[in-house]
C-alpha cells in the first residue's frame, strides 16, 4: 500500500511538473521532434546512446527529423542542431556562453578553468590567456615544434618495418611533449620513455567521463559514487594521478622564474637562457597574474594548466592520428603532400624549419582542413540557456528557444551533410583547394564564435610540423583496420589508428 501511495504521489508531482512546462512546450511546437509519452518523454533515445552508438543514433535522428528538433526528457529540453542559421546565432551570441551542464563531469578534473567557466571568472580567465597565443610567441614556439618533431621522427624509424602498428601512442608523446614544453615552460620527456603516466590517465579517464556523459543519472557525482564506487574509486586516482603531474610542472616553473629573478638582480646580461622568451607563455603568464588587484591562487593556476595540458595534447593527437591514417589510405595525397614539402623544406634534415616555411605548405592545409571536417576532434559542443534566445531561421521561421534549454551542436554531423559537402563520408583535400571555402558555421572544427578554441593555430602549426617531418621521411601503408569513430569528448577510434610505414629512399 505504501509502495503504491508512492508510485501515485511521484506520478502526480511529474504530471505537475510536466503542465508546468506548457509555455515552454508552446515555444517549441514549430521544431519537429519524436512524440513521446508526458513525463519520461524521450528517454528510450537516452538509453540508446553510447560512446559507441551515439554518431549513429544521431544520424538517424536527423535523416528521420532534419537538422534541427526538440527532444523532451523528463521536463529537460533539449535541441539538437546542426542548422548553420541558428548555430551561427548562438555561438556568435556574447550572452549565451554557459556551457551544458554535462560538462560538470569533468569539474574534479578541471576545475573552473577555462573550458568549464563562465560568467566573470571566464571573461578574466580568457583575457589574460589570449596574449600568450599571440603570433608574435607562437613564432617562438615554431623551434620546439622543429625539435619534438625531430625526436617523433626518430623513435618511429623502429615501426618502419612495414608491420601493422597504431600511431596513436607515438604521436601522443610528442603533443605532450610539446605543449609542456611550450606553453608550461618546462620539459618532461615523455617521447624518451616508453610509456607516460600521465598520458595514459588522460586516455582512460576520458573514457570513463565519456561513458558518464551518456546518462542522465551517471552525470550526477552522488548517484555514480553509490551504483559504481570501484569506478568512482578508480576516476579518483586517475584524476590524482593527472593533477600531481601539472602541480609538479607548476612547481618546477615557478622555481626557475625565481632562480631567473635571482640571478637577473645579481647580473645584467644579455644571455639569456636558452629558449626563455619562448617559454614566457601561459604558465608564466598565470603566475605572474593579477584578478581584481590579487595574484591567481594555485588551485586556480593548476585548473587552467589541467585544462591546457589535457585540451593541448589530447585534441592535437587525435587530429594527427586521424590524418595519418587516412594518408595511408591515399597514396596519391602523400605523394602530392611530398613534393610540396621537398619544395618548400628541402632534403637538409639539419636545416631548422622556420614558421614561414610552414605558411607556404599551402597544400597540407588542405589536407589538414578535410582531416578535421571528417573527424573533428571535438565532435559535439553544448550550451543552456541561462535567458530566453530569439532567433530567426528561414526553414522554421522565426523563434524562441526558453531559458533553461539544452542545446547540443553536432560538429560532427553538420561536417558530413550532404547539402554542403559532396561525398562527405569521402576524404577529398582537393575540394579546399583554389579558395573553396565553406559557408560560415557549416564548418566549425574549433567550434566558432566567443568561446572558440584559443589554441587553434598553434594546434595548426603543430599538425603542420609533424606531418611535414613524417611524410617526408616514411610512406604511410594502408595496413590493419580502418577507424571507428567513439565519441570520448575528444573523438577517438575504437579500432585504433593502425596503419604501416616504410622508410623513404633519401631524398
């Protein structure tokens, strides 16, 4: 009897709620979406969803609904879009930049760095980062790309036996070999070792949070603590593990500004130490920094260094990684890719290559550029809407999304429509060539917009250096599984990244 009085007592707060949600339901009524029963609404879609499912699950829904619906879980809205009208409007938009709240999953991570902060704190946070990916700086960091690249390139030649390997853990030590160096100011030597703690916790802790990002009640810290505490154990120590890596390379930085300070005030000279204005970047700069007349605390430096160590690293390995394979798969890309590097780099394996050179590998931009449309590395980005947005759309008329609505943006969706792209599940480089430019926001690989991705052109020149150095030093063989895109929140492949290389004959 009580059980039952229960189950009434639930159904008739959900049945409250769900009326309560009329005027929302009316703002919303123009947008097609699945009809689902009041209160769970589309619940069966959730239980679909999986790291695995959910790329296609989403293209059903959009072959079945089009580009843009309304789906109701529970009384949550949520809009799903991968219309460039509206997507332009919002990311745009210098009101509408809180994030989804699925990203509260990686706050014990994270923190409220920059990723996951809104409001004052990301205007300050934003402000004082954008400086230090000035062109002026990323010219600097062109000679550690130069040199990791060198070191990546070398502990290859072992996998060029024309074997079957994944490329992924080579090229994950040289990212994050780079973006210690460069942005943290110091070296941690993860290509010298044969496997990185650090990066292998980035790897599976991205899986678990991935896997949380698919249920509704696994986002909920409490709720997963108490129906999955060996994972919640487990995503402790991992997230222990990756914060005792950036609080150490916080520490070694700090420690060598002092040691520079000292030394500055014992003698004026014009030696400096080797590549001490290139390393004058984000670490540095969060150390040095002042908020409303106060310096940054160190829980709030390691939250930014966390978010840069692990966005830095992570999302240019999987750029690289999906590139590589598909140059596999395309012969007639790499040798087109090789000539221009032979052009413009030249067979002299000592000669440093300089940002300029990397601005005339006009060609691999364009592989580059499909590489990211096929496979961008972020494939979904979220918002709520914290007030009402207006927009104005010329296939659903004019409209009003409420306040408190979800919206998810299908990056990876909207680069593979049909409309924009001619075989778009095909990699063509050749279509970004002779000024073929897409229409704003039906291409947006570092989303677009206040919120886009700082670090987009120093990932480019990154991408740019590696695949210089590796192309013209092995032939990439079509070799072992194609790739199978997960989404992990950055998009990985669940077969790996497998391929073969075979040294070059000198050139």
């Amino acid at each position: 009897m009580l059980l039952f009085l229960l189950v009434v007592l639930l159904c008739g707060a959900g049945w409250i709620i769900h009326l309560g949600q009329a005027d929302r339901r009316r703002k919303v009524a123009n947008l097609p979406g699945p009809v689902c029963p009041p209160l769970i609404g589309a619940l069966h879609l959730i239980l679909r969803l999986s790291p695995k499912t959910f790329l296609k699950v989403g293209r059903e829904y959009v072959q079945k609904f089009g580009h843009l619906q309304r789906v109701w879980i529970f009384n949550r809205l949520l809009i799903l879009s991968g219309d460039a009208e509206l997507n332009e409007q919002l990311l745009s938009s210098q009101e509408h930049l809180v994030k989804h709240p699925v990203y509260k999953v990686l706050g014990q991570w994270l923190g409220n760095g920059l990723l996951l902060s809104d409001g004052k704190v990301w205007h300050q946070r934003r402000k004082i980062i954008t400086p230090t990916f000035h062109f002026s700086i990323l010219e600097q960091f062109v000679e550690v790309f130069d040199q990791q690249s060198n070191i990546c390139v070398q502990r290859l030649v072992q996998k060029a036996n024309g074997d079957t390997f994944d490329v992924y853990r080579s090229i994950c030590a040289a990212a994050l070999d780079i973006i210690a160096e460069t942005a943290m100011g110091t070296k941690v030597y993860a290509q010298a070792n044969e496997s990185t703690p650090y990066a292998e916790a980035v790897n599976e802790c991205t899986a678990l949070l991935s896997w949380r990002f698919m249920s509704a009640y696994l986002q909920v810290e409490l709720l997963f603590a108490l129906t999955h505490p060996h994972l919640k154990w487990r995503q402790t120590q991992l997230i222990r593990t990756m914060q005792e890596f950036t609080i150490k390379v916080i520490e070694q930085r700090r420690q060598a500004l002092e040691d520079q300070q000292k030394q500055s005030k014992l003698v004026a000279t014009g030696d400096e130490d080797v590549g001490s204005k290139r390393r004058m970047a984000l670490l540095d700069v969060l150390l040095m920094a002042t908020v409303d007349g106060r310096p940054l605390t160190n829980d709030e430096i390691r939250e930014e260094v966390d978010t840069f160590m692990f966005e830095g690293h992570d999302t240019t390995t999987s750029a690289l990684s999906f590139c590589l394979h598909e140059l596999s798969r395309h012969p007639e890309v790499q040798e087109k890719m090789l000539e221009e590097i032979l052009r413009v780099l030249g067979t002299d394996r000592s000669r440093p290559v300089t940002i300029r050179d990397l601005g005339e590998l006009k060609y691999m931009e364009c592989v580059i550029k499909e590489s990211l449309r096929m496979y961008p590395p972020v494939p979904i980005v979220g918002r709520k809407l914290q007030t009402d947005f207006k927009y104005t759309n010329s296939v659903y008329g004019d409209g009003v999304l409420p306040a408190g609505t979800e919206i998810i943006i299908g990056i990876f969706g909207i680069h593979r429509q049909p409309e924009t792209f001619v075989n778009p599940d095909e990699f063509i480089s050749e279509r970004h060539e002779n000024g073929g430019r897409v229409a704003p926001f039906r291409m947006i690989p570092f989303s677009a917009g206040p919120r886009n991705c700082i670090g987009q052109k120093f990932a480019q020149l990154e991408m740019k250096m590696m695949l210089a150095k590796i192309i013209r030093e092995y032939e990439l063989l079509p070799l072992g599984k194609r790739v199978e895109c997960v989404v992990n929140i950055v998009l990985r492949s669940e077969t790996g990244f497998q391929l073969g290389m075979r040294k070059r004959n000198s050139n």
